[in-house]
C-alpha cells in the first residue's frame, strides 16, 4: 500500500518559560498545578494555540508524541540534531523504537548528558530540516543504525529507503553503495554492505519484503520485484514474480479487504492476470508460512514442467 499523501494537522505551540508572558501563559500554569503538560523539563505545551504541520498520512500518535518531545528538546538545545533510531523513527523506517525512550541526539561539541536524551558524539553532522525539527541527513541516520540492527531490519530498512511504501523512492541501491565506499570506515559498514546485497528497489511495504527473504530462505529461486508486466492496454507489476514462468505472487494488506474500490480492483487484476495464462498467488498477513512455500513451490513445479513439455 502507498502512503504517500501528506495531510495538514495542527500541532500544539511549545513555549519556554521565558516565552510565557508574550504567549499568554500564567504562572499558575507553568507552576505544575495548571493543565500545561511539559514534553521536555522546562518546556511547555500550549493549552490552546495550535500551529500547523504538513505530514505524511502514515503518522501516527507515537510519531507526533515524538515529534512534540524533539521539538521541545530543540528549543532548548537548538545545537542538538536528531539522529540514530529517533531519525529513523521521525522518516517512517521500520525499525523497533520505544517511543518513550530517550531521545537520539548528536551534538558538535560535547556529548549531551540529561535526562530523556541517548547522546551521540560530539561531532558535527550533515543535517536537513524535517518536518520542522533538524535532523541528520537520511546517510548519517543510515550509518548511525547499522551497528545497531539486525541483518533482517538493516535489509527492510533499504527495502523501505529504496522502495514505495512511503512515497517516491529516497534512494537506489547503487547510491547507498556508492555512500559506503566513499564514508571513512564506520561502525556497522559491513553489516549494512552486506544487507545491501539483499536489498531490493521498488518494493512496496516490509511485509513484501519479509516475503521475499521467507522464498529465499525456503530454497526457493528468488522472485523478481515489481517486474512490469505488458498487457493489451495497461502494464502492471506484481509485488513478486517468476516473470519467465509466468507466475506471479501478491502481497494484500487489510486495505485490499476493507477498502472496496482496492477489493474490485485487485478481483480484475487477478483476472487479468489468469486470463493470459499466469498462475496467481494472493498472500495475506493470516497466510502461514508453510503454505505460502507449499504453493509456490508447487507453482514452480507445474510450470517447471510446462516448459520442458514444451521444449
């Protein structure tokens, strides 16, 4: 499922102590005993004024939860810049983050050391503006997780950065190639130089990408990703496919049951599919495992056979 859209939201207006009297804001409600909730010691949440944030449609309330702290941190401490698992958190990528934990800073000159910050450094770090809060640059974060991931989250994380799950692709697998080679050696190079190897461009969400690592590690030849499939008036790709069999494999998400409009579209896709002689494989999250490799493997099977009748 894409989830490029971005929405308008309204975010609440932070304010330190000092920024009090122009904002309107009592001392009984910064004393503790007012509503005035703090997302950082010292910083203040507005009880009424709103600004507005343009963001993507996947964020959730833990996005914003984090959102609200970091931009609390930085009025702070504007020299502190996002970074490590936080980063990665605040760009959508799929790694395990506790959303109450300390905040990922890196900072230029010394290692911040407080309470509710993880610090990083001190070093300075290419940085971008995200969504209103400064962060590393998509390779810092990149670099700064790899050490610290498994293989499976380092390959799903470039899947992710490579892909379509959340918008236009942020990279291709040769630029982060290329980003390696020319980084000085960094903690975690070779692990994510290995991941790399089995990365794919053009994948559409992790569960796609979990998919695929469960064929090849099943034994299984790997499936092409999203390989364009000409019909009479429109070309489609299938999430996996054995292209030169004709056999192709989708990955449905709860959207394809709930959502109508994307139910009679995938019922004429598959359709379109059979019609020209594909074998056509639908896999959902409640699909086991073990019948997910069933099926392909006696897909690969059949065909395997057509082609050597026919030959």
């Amino acid at each position: 499922m894409r989830h490029d859209k971005e929405i308008l939201i309204r975010m609440p207006v932070l304010a330190r102590r000092q920024d009090a009297k122009r904002l309107g804001l009592s001392e009984y409600a910064l004393s503790g005993r007012g509503d005035t909730a703090q997302p950082f010691p010292g910083v203040y949440i507005h009880p009424s004024e709103t600004e507005p944030l343009r963001v993507p449609s996947w964020v959730d309330d833990h996005w914003l939860d984090i959102h609200t702290r970091v931009r609390a941190l930085q009025l702070q401490r504007p020299d502190a810049v996002v970074s490590h698992a936080t980063a990665a958190f605040l760009l959508g990528w799929p790694i395990p983050y506790v959303v109450r934990g300390p905040i990922d800073v890196t900072t230029p000159r010394s290692r911040m050391r407080r309470a509710g910050v993880r610090g990083h450094g001190p070093r300075d770090v290419a940085t971008a503006v995200h969504r209103g809060v400064m962060m590393a640059r998509q390779s810092e974060v990149l670099r700064g997780i790899s050490a610290s991931s498994t293989p499976r989250q380092l390959i799903t994380v470039l899947d992710t950065i490579c892909g379509r799950w959340h918008g236009p692709p942020a990279a291709h697998p040769d630029d982060i190639r290329k980003m390696i080679e020319d980084s000085p050696r960094f903690r975690g190079s070779e692990a994510l130089r290995t991941a790399l190897a089995s990365a794919r461009a053009g994948v559409d969400s992790p569960r796609e990408t979990d998919l695929r690592l469960l064929i090849v590690a099943a034994g299984l030849p790997e499936p092409v990703v999203a390989h364009p499939v000409r019909f009479d008036d429109e070309t489609l790709h299938p999430d996996l496919s054995y292209p030169e069999l004709r056999i192709a494999i989708e990955y449905e998400g709860e959207h394809h049951r709930t959502d109508p409009r994307q139910w009679d579209i995938d019922i004429v896709r598959e359709r379109v599919f059979r019609e020209a002689g594909w074998e056509y494989i639908r896999v959902t999250q409640s699909t086991r495992p073990e019948t997910i490799i069933r099926l392909i493997r006696s897909a690969l099977e059949r065909r395997r056979g057509t082609v050597s009748r026919a030959a």
